[in-house]
C-alpha cells in the first residue's frame, strides 16, 4: 500500500515536473512560484490520499481538492487544449496536477500570508490557506487534515539533507 501511494506520487509529481516548462492556459503563465514541490505533494495527501481518480467531491476536485471559486482566484487557468471560458475548464484544470498545482501557485502567490503567527510564510501557511482559505487562515485546522499534512511535512524535512544534519 506504501509503495503504491509513493508510485502515485511520484507519477503524478513527475507528470507535472516534465510540464511545467510552460503552461498555457487562456493566455496565462505562471511565472511566480511561492509553493514548493514538497509542500504541494503535502497537500495533496492530505487533501485527497493524492487519489488521481478525476473526482469532485462537495464542489471540490481533484487531487488537491480545488473549488470553483478558489480556481477562479488562482486565475482561471485552463490546460494547454482548452480555453478557460470553456465549460468544462474548471473540472478539466483541476483534474490536471500541472493546472491544479499551476492554480495553487497563482492563488498562494496574491493570498500569502503568516497564519501561524510564527512571522514566516512557509507551507504550514499554504497548507492552513489552502484548507481553511485566505481569509479563515488563522483558525484551527481540522484534526485529520492537519495530522497528515503535518506528518507528511515532518517526513519530508527529514528526507531533506538540511532535516537529516538536523538529528545528528
């Protein structure tokens, strides 16, 4: 079961690592980048198990679990085949991990900031941002997405050089 959910990342980060040369969509590059590869793949387990299944649930959709509005707020980005004022742009984009990870960007990159008082913007930020929104930040975060999304980030600063020089 690990080893199938490690292999889902992987695919779909790698899908998203050869695409992000450049993505068009209605027009619209992505050129600032606030969120890191770790903290999306965070994100994404947390958010959905990274199940690449295309699914909505509750009007959330796709891996990271993306609203309508929320896409709108990250641009409204479509993938490279379609328009962004096409019907089925929404559901298509964040179905897709480049466009879904692409609307991210764009959204963390005009909604940043400090949640947790610490006086940094960092994933913990992004992550309370991304499940709670902009504006709700600074709320608790429910209790099973913050333990897997915390998790996942205290097992990938460990898998950093800098997290193992830390515990020796």
């Amino acid at each position: 079961m690990l080893s199938n959910r490690i292999f889902l990342l992987f695919s779909v980060f790698s899908v998203w690592a050869l695409f992000s040369i450049r993505h068009i969509g209605a027009d619209k590059e992505v050129v600032n980048k606030p969120v890191t590869e770790d903290c999306l793949e965070c994100l994404c387990e947390a958010m959905s198990g990274c199940n690449a299944t295309k699914i909505c649930v509750n009007g959330a959709c796709g891996i990271f679990r993306i609203t309508w509005t929320y896409w709108r707020a990250g641009g409204s980005l479509a993938v490279p085949s379609m328009d962004a004022v096409d019907g089925d742009a929404f559901t298509d984009c964040v179905n897709d991990p480049h466009c879904a990870a692409d609307t991210i960007q764009n959204y963390m990159y005009k909604n940043a900031q400090d949640c947790n008082g610490d006086n940094v913007i960092n994933c913990k930020d992004y992550g309370a941002i991304h499940k709670m929104g902009n504006l709700q930040c600074q709320r608790d975060l429910p209790a099973i997405f913050g333990r897997i999304f915390f998790k996942c980030l205290e097992r990938k600063e460990r898998e950093t050089p800098e997290g193992k020089n830390k515990s020796n």
